[in-house]
C-alpha cells in the first residue's frame, strides 16, 4: 500500500495508520495540484476527510484510486484517509477548488467520476447530479439531499423533543414550502459521472421518487442513513456501514429485529430488518400515523420491558458475565488515558463498582436495547414502536434501558444536572410498576442503577478515548458520569485530618466545664464530616483552648472570629478537610439574650462521655430559639434524633417549654415549624425576662460586634482567566461547591465584570435575548476596527468597574461573601477583541490602576491540541499567542502588584489544579 502523498504543511497534520476502513477496495492520494487562475474568489467551506470518506461510500462502490484536488487548504484531516489495495481501475477525483480545468497528467475526462465543491461545469460527463448539504456546529456534513428535491425527507432522522428543536423543524418545513431553502443550506456541491451512482442505482432498484441522507454520528460505530419515500408516501431506510464495527451492528440488528419481533409482546411493535448484502440493511418506518412524544418513562415502557424481561430473564455469574464484557480492560484503558482529566478518577471508581458488583452472587440479565431514549421510539395510546436495534442483546442487566432513557434524556436533550437525574430516578424507583417489577424479578435497584453505570460508562468512555473528533456532548456526559459515580463510590482516602483532631480536641474539654449543642452523635467518629461544633464553654477558658487548637493544628491554618458572646475558630487542613467550631459563652441572637447559659452546663455537670450534652429539654430550647429566631423550621436531622428519644423524656420537654414560655401546645412538633406568630411570642417572653439595663447592655455589645465583624469578616475577591476550553468553567463550579459546601461560605459567581452596567446589547435587544446572544455566540469574532466605536464601548465597561468595584465592596466584600470572577478585567489587556474593542493594550494596561486589584488571580493554560480537545473555537496558533501573553502579564503584574497574588497554573489534571487553588484560598 503505498501511503497518500501529502502537501509539506499536511504531513504533521495526517498520520497514515491502519483503522476501521480496510473492507473499502480503493487507495486515496492527496497530491500538490495545479492551479491555473489564480484570481478566483475561494469557498470558505471546510470540507472534512470524514465527510469525504461517507460521500465516496454512498455514491461509489468499488472505487480504486481516489485524488484530492485541494488548493486552498479547504480540507481538514478529522480522520485517517481510507486505505486498501486497489482491485478496479476507477479513478475519482474529489475538488475543493472553486474551479478547475486540469490535474496533474490526468485529463479530468479520465476520471470515473469527480466529486467538486467548488463551481466547476464539465460537459464531458453523461450525468451531473448536484447535492445540498446541511452541516452539524462543527461543519461537518448532518444532512444531504438533491438540489430538486422540494421536501425536507431529511427530518424523518430529526429527534424534535425540545421547544428549539420544534421551532427549528417548523421554520424548514415551511422555507421549503415557500421556495425559502437556500437560507437553511450550507453547502452545495456537484457530482459529474458517467455511471448512475450508487444511491441512485438503489432508488430506481426499490421505484422510490426522492431520498435523502442522514451521514450518521462521528464515531467507530458510524453509519449513514438513506431515507427513502415511495409513490405512496410510504418510508423505508437503509442503512450504509462506515467501518468495520458498524458492519458488525448491522448483522446484530437484522438478527435481534427478527428474534424481538417474534417474542414482542402486544404492546410493543418492531419491524424486521434485513441485509441487502455485508454492509447495508434494509428497515421499513416504524412511525405510526399518530405519534406521541413523551419526555418521561410511561407505564406502558415499563409494562413492555416487563413482558420482555419474563421471556428473556435469566441468571448468571457476575465475574462470567464482566469478564466477557471486558468491563476490566476497558478501565485499565480508561485509567491510562490522559485524553480527559476526569478520566484518573472515573477508572478508580469504576473499578470500586466492579469489584462490588463482582462479589454478588448472580446477576439478573435479559433483553435491552441499550441505546433506549425518546428519539430511537415512538409511542401511541396503545403502543411503543422500538427501532434501532444495533446495540441491542438479551444478556444485559435488567433495568439497563430505563436507567438509559433517564440519563440519555435529561443529560443531552434537556441539560439537567445530576441532582436532576437523580430525582427522576428516585421518581422511577417509586413508581408501583417499577416496584411490581422489583419484586417480580428479585431486584435491588440501587445494584441494578450500579451495574447500569459500571457497563454504560466504561464501555462508551472507553470508545472516546479513541476517538478523534468530539461532540461537546461527550463533554456533558463525563461530567454527569463522574457525578454518579461519586453519589455511588467512596474512594479510599487516608484519614482526615479533621477526624483525628476532633477525639484529641474532645479529650482536652474533658478537664473543662463545657457542653456540645446542637450534637447527634455519640461517640466523636460518628460525627458528621460536614457538620460544625457548637461548644458550650465558661469564658475563662477561651483563651487556653484557642491556644490548643493552635498548637495541635500547627500545619493548618487557623482564623479566630471574636464576638462579645462567642469565638469562631474556622481550621483549614493541609488536605483541604475543614472544621468549624463555634465556642459559645453565651447565648445571644443580635441584641436578644435567648436564655440563661448556666442551666446547660450545670445539667452536663457529671458526664464523662466524650460527646457531653445537656438534659434534652435544654438542648431542645437552644434548638428552638436558635432556628425561630433566625425565622427558620427545625431542620429534619434534628427532629428526628428529638423524635427518637424516649416518650417521657419528649413530655419533660414539651412541659418545660410550654411553663418556661407561657404556651399552651399540645404536641412538641408545635415548637419545630417556624411561624412568624411563634417567633413573635418567643422574642416577647424573652425580653419581659430582662431588665432595661440588660437589654440596653446587649445591644450595646451586637452594635460592637457588628462594627467589628465589618474588618474580621472582610470577603475575598478571586479571578479565574484563561482561553477558551482552559477548563475556567468547570475549575469555579468546582471552587463554588467546595466553598460553600465544605467551607460554609457565601459565594457570587460575576462574569468578566461587576454587571451594575447591563450588557450593551440589552438596549437593543432586552436582557433575556441580549443573554441569549452572549452565550451562543462564538468568542473573538466581532469586526469591529474602528477606534472611535471601541473607546466608547470599553469607556462603557470601564465605568461599570470604576463604580461596579465600589458596589461589590459593600454588597459582598464587607459581609464575608466571596466573589468569583469568571474572566476580569485583564481580558480587555490581552485579549480586547474578544469583547470586540480595538484599543492599544499599553493604554488599556494604564486605566488598570484605577481599578479594584482582586486578592487572588489564576490563569488556567494547557497546551493547545489539549484545549482543542475540549473546544474547538480557537486556533492553535491563536491559543499559544494568549497563552503567552497572559503568562508575561501575570509575571509582570506579580513583580508590580506586591498585595495581590497572580498564580498560572497548567490546567491537565483538574485535581491537582484543585489542590494548588484550594492551598491560595487559605493561606488568603
């Protein structure tokens, strides 16, 4: 086989390798052409190797030597070129130029065939067949249908479950219908041959009058699609095999069509499927006349699956059934794949998943389709019409296809979060047909939703890897996996290091008089990892047990809140665990005493526990005053510990807090539910037990504590700044959960500025379409050049940080709240045109002074093919040109800025990146 000859500038860019295309008998050569006029205005369109591959598929089958006639660069190498040992003498050329009269030696009268993109006319052939093609968002071919046909066929394969999918069908069937198609057209080209070509050679063979194609998902299992419509409206597919494993998907679906069909129960329609030969398939519509679109798993899926899994469910021996999957391999694969930075953590859980489910002692499979999700069925009243089966088996997991649809559905239809997708399955799990099902089969569906993630996830992610080119979908999937798969794995860790203080902490109390609040647990390591400490101590003892805590956590950082009633000790661990421990001497809401402190202590007097607590009716009052009076219900954590506790111990309770309060409730869950009439007869008990002076002493004090909270609590600003795909998006959500979750802080995410100014478009366009068009348009490709326009946009943008910075100071800053800037004001220094400013960046570098410097500066960089893995929206060279100017300002500026700390940090393995951010925060 000799190897394609490439253009100097290609040779880096396309590696000849052996791949899935070796049963095609033709041999590709890629050659400097000729060019005779010069002055032509070029094609912009990109025309993708992939693409190429599919067109030569579909219109040519037994092609020998294949020549590409690319002047300009219009190709772009996506995939290998088909290779193989020519077995015919046909010669095609395929022409991105935007005309062309002669190639090399050849005359083009002695090509078999050209295939041209460009504007060329060539009389020599017998045929001219031309085609328009509607592109996917990474122009790549979606769509192809002939220039006469007036009927958009081609959305039989459009799944149009959400509100835009709709309006977008609705909008082409009625430009079509008025002449109007040109607007949703992306590309035209011609095809000249001297023979009919394939695809026409089947429409004549089946009497059909139009057809169209759908040119199939990017991928290893990639196939095109043929639609074709008969006199009668009737449809039929077929169904065009790419690669060596989609010929494997074809004979599975013509050999599951024709078993499901026979076993199918009443409420479940399949058609059969045959093949006309090794690599294409025949399917006739599966579309009722009445279809209805339902966006959630129904009582008749569920019935159907049932009457399925009762003539297909059987046993097996889990280690049999995984071994046979190579569900191990797969992770192994995963696991030293750096393609995605999740990946490290995936494997480690998935293998966690593996050997759980590998120790059960059988594991239930039957029939699923596995690709089961709205856009592969179609519904009516009394029926589920189920096509696609290429991915379809009788020994899978039960269950496997409803957990799909979930996941499938909410993750890349309607973009949900896991929490999301984790209620629909709780909702799923409710259901009485699911239940019946449960128990029909003995099924657990916590291990069934386990066994769903471990095959689903190694076995697609395993495919990604490999894979070249990428939808951002894939993206949306990784991220809900590694969601799941933390709300169903721990991982190994050592031991925090909050675990181990806290037993040496409580021990140390121990020669103390003190008292734990609010506190469920018994014994110090059944403490919640989330929960604070709330501890009752005498005042005299503040200061010797601040300097424990400073001396047992040396290597930790330790911060100390003063109050006039209490100290709050926050210690950040040097492995980012956290404990928060409130030190109370008195009880206090604002200027309100709640009640008298010594009761407690005296009640939790002669315990020697380790987790001492006061006598129930003390612990209840401090629960009640401290959620009431801060206009909240007990939370249920709480009610239920109460609830558990002995009858007469909840009646001593409810007796003392009804005399103590003048109430008269019947129930001690009265005492649990905010009210405002509640919390409005507490706080008047609480302030006829005191004296005048008392109360005009405490509010003494809360306006000290108010005053002095203003420098002790003071927020913290963060930038985050870096390309296009330097992963900024997914590092903040992560800093955002971390923070509020684990650090109990209040966090605001702002984007690029303060936004007291709203976005200019907004006058324009109002503030929802203005935010629309944000979002989906692409960074960097504004035209503005004119200075004039530029000063007044970034004059605009300057104003909203000159009083924006001052607004966020006393909105959050002084409250404690940290502020998380997605890209800042350094973007208009390096990168202006991506907010469509054309300015000089000295003069841009200047204003910078008068602007708020943040505390914490990051830019995240990566190398560009790895950025280019996650987005495609810039340019490598465009990439390695920002890279480095923000590196050479975050140095300059670190040199300038002496308060402020300006951190790059290379963003491959997220982690890591983590660990480095987390460290800055509490060291700020």
């Amino acid at each position: 086989m000799r190897k394609p000859v490439l253009k100097q500038e290609d040779k880096n860019t396309q590696k000849t390798q052996n791949n899935d295309f070796q049963h095609f008998n033709f041999q590709a050569r890629y050659s400097q052409p000729l060019l005779h006029n010069q002055n032509l205005v070029m094609n912009t369109h990109q025309i993708s190797i992939s693409d190429c591959n599919i067109l030569l598929k579909l219109f040519h089958a037994d092609i020998a030597e294949v020549h590409f006639f690319d002047p300009n660069s219009r190709l772009v190498f996506d995939q290998s070129l088909f290779q193989g040992h020519p077995t015919g003498k046909q010669k095609i050329l395929i022409s991105t130029a935007q005309q062309i009269t002669s190639f090399k030696h050849f005359n083009l009268a002695d090509f078999d065939a050209v295939i041209d993109f460009g504007n060329t006319n060539l009389e020599a052939y017998k045929y001219k067949s031309t085609f328009h093609s509607i592109h996917n968002p990474n122009h790549t071919i979606r769509w192809i249908f002939e220039s006469h046909n007036n009927t958009p066929g081609f959305l039989k394969f459009y799944n149009n479950q959400s509100l835009k999918a709709k309006c977008y069908k609705t909008c082409l069937k009625l430009a079509f219908k008025m002449g109007l198609k040109k607007l949703f057209i992306s590309n035209t080209f011609n095809v000249f041959h001297q023979n009919p070509l394939e695809v026409q050679k089947t429409t004549k063979q089946f009497n059909a009058k139009s057809y169209s194609i759908f040119t199939g998902t990017i991928g290893e299992h990639r196939k095109a699609i043929i639609e074709f419509t008969d006199d009668k409206n009737n449809n039929f597919f077929i169904k065009k095999a790419i690669s060596n494993k989609s010929v494997e998907l074809l004979k599975n679906e013509a050999t599951i069509s024709k078993k499901l069909a026979e076993i199918a129960p009443s409420s479940l329609v399949v058609k059969e499927s045959d093949l006309i030969d090794k690599t294409t398939l025949i399917t006739p519509s599966n579309k009722p006349k009445k279809a209805i679109i339902s966006n959630a798993i129904n009582s008749l899926s569920i019935d159907a699956f049932n009457a399925l899994y009762k003539q297909t469910a059987h046993k097996d021996n889990p280690n049999k059934y995984y071994k046979a999957k190579n569900i191990s391999k797969a992770i192994q694969l995963i696991k030293h794949n750096t393609r995605f930075n999740e990946n490290k953590e995936i494997a480690q859980r998935l293998n966690i998943l593996h050997k759980s489910l590998s120790k059960q002692k059988s594991i239930t499979l039957g029939f699923a389709h596995r690709d089961f999700t709205p856009w592969n069925i179609y519904q009516t009243n009394e029926h589920m019409h189920m096509y696609d089966l290429e991915l379809a088996d009788f020994k899978t997991p039960l269950l496997f296809d409803l957990f799909h649809y979930i996941f499938q559905d909410l993750c890349l239809t309607r973009r949900k979060s896991y929490t999301q997708i984790k209620q629909a399955l709780e909702t799923l799990q409710h259901k009485t047909e699911v239940q019946d099902l449960l128990n029909a089969f003995d099924l657990d569906f916590n291990i069934q939703l386990k066994a769903y993630l471990l095959e689903q996830i190694s076995m697609q992610l395993c495919g990604y890897t490999k894979q070249k080119s990428l939808h951002k979908q894939v993206f949306w999937l990784i991220e809900i996996w590694l969601s799941a798969l933390k709300d169903q794995t721990c991982l190994p860790t050592k031991e925090e290091r909050r675990k181990t203080f806290i037993p040496k902490f409580l021990t140390f109390l121990q020669d103390q008089r003190h008292v734990m609040l609010k506190q469920i647990a018994s014994l110090p390591h059944k403490i919640d990892s989330s929960s604070d400490l709330d501890i009752l101590v005498l005042k005299e003892h503040l200061n010797t047990t601040i300097d424990f805590i400073k001396t047992e956590c040396s290597k930790a950082t330790v911060r100390v809140q003063k109050k006039s009633f209490m100290h709050v000790v926050e210690i950040y661990f040097s492995d980012q665990s956290f404990l928060s421990i409130d030190l109370i001497h008195a009880f206090k809401r604002k200027a309100l005493v709640m009640c008298d402190a010594k009761p407690f202590l005296v009640s939790a007097y002669n315990q020697t526990s380790m987790i001492r607590k006061p006598q129930l009716r003390f612990d209840v009052e401090y629960m009640v005053l401290f959620y009431i009076l801060n206009g909240a219900s007990l939370p249920e954590k709480y009610i239920q510990h109460i609830t558990h506790q002995s009858l007469r111990e909840q009646h001593k309770t409810l007796n003392y807090l009804n005399q103590k309060y003048q109430l008269n409730h019947e129930k001690l869950d009265d005492y649990f539910t905010f009210s405002k009439g509640l919390k409005k007869h507490l706080t008047r008990q609480i302030k006829q037990a005191q004296s005048f002076v008392e109360r005009l002493k405490a509010q003494g004090l809360y306006v000290k504590d108010t005053c002095s909270s203003l420098f002790q609590k003071k927020g913290v600003v963060i930038t985050f700044s870096g390309v296009d795909g330097a992963g900024k998006s997914t590092i903040i959500e992560q800093v955002k959960e971390k923070l509020t979750n684990t650090y109990r802080k209040k966090v605001v995410v702002l984007r690029h500025r303060p936004s007291m100014l709203p976005i200019l478009s907004t006058y324009i366009y109002g503030h929802k379409e203005a935010q629309k068009r944000v979002v989906s348009k692409l960074p960097r490709s504004g035209q503005n050049k004119s200075t004039f326009s530029s000063l007044l946009r970034f004059s605009y943008y300057f104003l909203d940080y000159l009083f924006g910075q001052v607004y966020i100071y006393f909105r959050y800053q002084l409250r404690g709240t940290i502020v998380l800037y997605d890209r800042y004001y350094y973007d208009f220094i390096n990168d202006a045109k991506r907010s469509n400013i054309h300015l000089n960046q000295k003069f841009l570098t200047v204003l910078f002074n008068l602007v708020y410097t943040p505390e914490l500066n990051f830019f995240l960089y990566a190398p560009a093919h790895v950025i280019l893995e996650r987005k495609k929206e810039l340019k490598a060279h465009t990439i390695g040109t920002l890279t480095e100017k923000y590196l050479r300002l975050f140095k300059r500026f670190k040199n300038t800025y002496r308060d402020a700390q300006f951190i790059s940090i290379e963003n491959i393995e997220k982690h890591k990146t983590l660990q480095i951010i987390y460290k800055h925060i509490q060291a700020a």
